[in-house]
C-alpha cells in the first residue's frame, strides 16, 4: 500500500470503493472490513487491537492524494487513528510516514510471534471462527461472514513468503549453554559487522557470514535453527563454493566434521545446500563445532584480511 499523510485542510477525504481484489492482502481487507457490523467479533477484535468498542473503520483516499491508509480508526478523539493490514511483517517506512499524522497507529502482521507481539492476522481468523460457532443457531449470515473471514486470511497466509530481514539473536536461544557455546566465534564476528541474524522471525535464528571480501557469494547461512529439533549447516560443497582466499582451507575441516557427527551426512541434505542436524547431536559436539567456526573467525578478524 502507498504511504500517505492525513489531510490537513478543509478537503474531504473520499470514500475507497475501487479496491484490487486480484492481491490477497486486499481481499483480507475487504472481508475484516464487512465484519466490523458484527458485534459480538468486532468487541473482542477492538481488545486484541487495544481500541476502544465504540471505534469504527472507513476506507478513504486522503484529500489531494491517490493515497490511503488499510483504514481510518474513528471514534478515537480529537484525531483519527489509522490501521495497516499485511500479510507478512510491518512495513516499517510506511509505519513511519503515517506516525506522523495519525494517533493511534496499529498494524496487524500476518503471523504469530513478530517483532513486538503485534496483533496477528492468524489470531483475527481464530476470533471469526470462534465467535461464529456461536452464531450458527442465532445470525447465520453473520456466521458466514466470520467463516468467510477466516477463510480469506487463510488462504492470504497460505504460501506466503516473508522476507528474510535482521532480527536481534533471540536472548533464550542465547541462554543455552551449549548453543552459547557453539555460536560465540560468530558472535565475535557479528560484532565485527561480518555476521548477522538474516531471519524471518524474531524467534528464530540463521546466522550468516557476510561482506567478507574474500567470500565468492553475497552470503553464507553457517548455521539456521526454526524448528527447535532440528539445525541445518552448509554442505561442504557449498561452503566450499562460497569461501575463498584465507577462508578456502576451512572447507575440509568442515566436512570432517560434518562426517564424523552425522556419517553419511549427505542423505541428510535437504535439496537448499543445507544439511539437517538433530539439534541434540550439535549439542553433544558443541566444542567440535565451535573450534572450526573459531577458524573462520580468525581468518575474517585477521589484521589485513
């Protein structure tokens, strides 16, 4: 959606009615908005939203522009508060503009679990589905409406990729011993600007070197964890495509390692260049591990490199 800035003349904003319905995010909009006439959904929603029951949703082009927030928040007070919908994380540029002009700002993510706790798409859809099981018997088109609610989201969700961006190191991650142990050379070289948490989930981890200029590819995940059973680690191969320089000769220490834990490691490879590890196994080789990215943290930090 285009970023925009509330009218501040006398112009009245008009009313949206053109919307695109080909994109998914749009068809959410469009469903979320309908249901906002449903009572006993539109309570609940406003308490996930930290919002007021008596506040209401428009959808207007901002006066003198083609522009427009998701939606106007009204009933707020002296000033209109405004709400962005998307289907994966915030759209932090977009957020910043319309902080400007519009108080209460809220944006509803697509998942669980972002960056802040922010209400989440996923839980709109468990809220429609709730409440309309109560109205089966009482408001059928209401009960419809929810469910077709739910529907749109799902299948917005379904399939969507987010992007990859820079996350914090989760702090619980960090207070396991052993994983501490694993990563403390990378996080040598993260303070050194050369390995960062590229993930797409403020949950999850996946450090990847980076910027080293001696590297052959724009980055290398060396080790990514989403599921907590499972860590995925760089094939030989495609460590050894990405090294160069000083960094070429860690390559065969990397795989004497890979086939002394997981013998036969490459039934093990999950057709991205990775190779899936049982998060317990890493736990058990914990120096091992942390001795050959000790070696890739040496030859990045050494002077002259």
């Amino acid at each position: 959606m285009n970023t925009s800035r509330p009218a501040s003349s006398a112009r009245a904003n008009r009313l949206f009615t053109r919307e695109d319905l080909l994109k998914k995010e749009n068809r959410v909009n469009v469903a979320l908005f309908g249901a906002q006439g449903i009572p006993e959904f539109w309570k609940p929603l406003c308490c996930l939203l930290g919002i007021p029951p008596y506040a209401w949703l428009t959808r207007e082009v901002v006066a003198g522009t083609n522009n427009r927030p998701d939606f106007i928040l009204n009933g707020m007070g002296p000033t209109k508060g405004c709400i962005e919908v998307e289907l994966g994380g915030p759209n932090e540029q977009q957020l910043r503009c319309y902080s400007k002009g519009y108080n209460p700002l809220i944006c509803i993510v697509g998942r669980r679990g972002g960056p802040g706790e922010l209400p989440s798409l996923e839980e709109v859809a468990d809220l429609a589905r709730s409440v309309a099981q109560t109205l089966q018997n009482t408001n059928r088109p209401a009960m419809e409406v929810l469910n077709h609610l739910a529907a749109t989201i799902d299948d917005g969700l379904n399939g969507f990729r987010r992007h990859a961006s820079v996350q914090p190191i989760p702090a619980h991650l960090l207070d396991l011993p052993w994983l501490k142990t694993v990563v403390e050379p990378l996080l040598r070289l993260e303070r050194a600007g050369y390995v960062t948490n590229r993930t797409t989930s403020s949950q999850s981890l996946s450090l990847q070197l980076e910027r080293v200029p001696c590297m052959k590819g724009k980055r290398l995940a060396l080790l990514t964890q989403r599921d907590p059973t499972v860590i995925h680690l760089p094939e030989p191969g495609e460590m050894a495509r990405v090294l160069g320089g000083t960094l070429a000769d860690v390559t065969a220490a990397w795989k004497d390692l890979l086939e002394l834990v997981i013998p036969h490691w490459g039934v093990h490879a999950d057709g991205n260049k990775r190779v899936r590890i049982k998060t317990k196994l890493l736990e058990q080789n914990a120096e091992a591990f942390a001795t050959v990215f000790a070696q890739i943290a040496e030859r990045v930090l050494a002077p002259g490199h």
